[in-house]
C-alpha cells in the first residue's frame, strides 16, 4: 500500500502533467482554482495534503475527475 507521502507525490505529479499537457502555468493554475501559487506548487511538489475542495477545484479547471475509493 502506497505510503500518505507517495500518493502525495502521485497526485502532484499528475496535476503537474495535466497542467503542462494543457499549457498552463501554475500562477495561472492557481488564480483561476482561488489557491495560492505557493499552495499549488507544494501540491505538485508532493509537500501539501490539499483538502478535497481544493483538489476539486484544480482538478475542476483541468477537466479532470475525482474518483474515491472506500476501504473497508
């Protein structure tokens, strides 16, 4: 099982890839989700646990989709 800090890492590299895909820069990124530019980079550095409504709003901007699993 993946570690907090591996899927930390995972996500940010997977909004980071999507971002540059769509040729955004993160300041960019970042006003229109109504995050900080420093916040965002922490994200795709794998150093931030963002909340769910912040990763919605990224994830929101880049057409991209949540999808949750619940472990039992």
């Amino acid at each position: 099982m993946d570690t907090e800090a591996q899927q930390k890492e995972t996500i940010g590299r997977i909004i980071q890839k999507r971002r540059k895909s769509r040729h955004i820069i993160q300041g960019d990124l970042a006003d229109i989700a109504g995050i900080s530019p420093r916040t965002l980079r922490n994200i795709e550095k794998g150093l931030a646990n963002p909340e769910l409504e912040t990763l919605m709003r990224i994830c929101n901007v880049l057409g991209m989709v949540i999808k949750l699993e619940i472990v039992k």
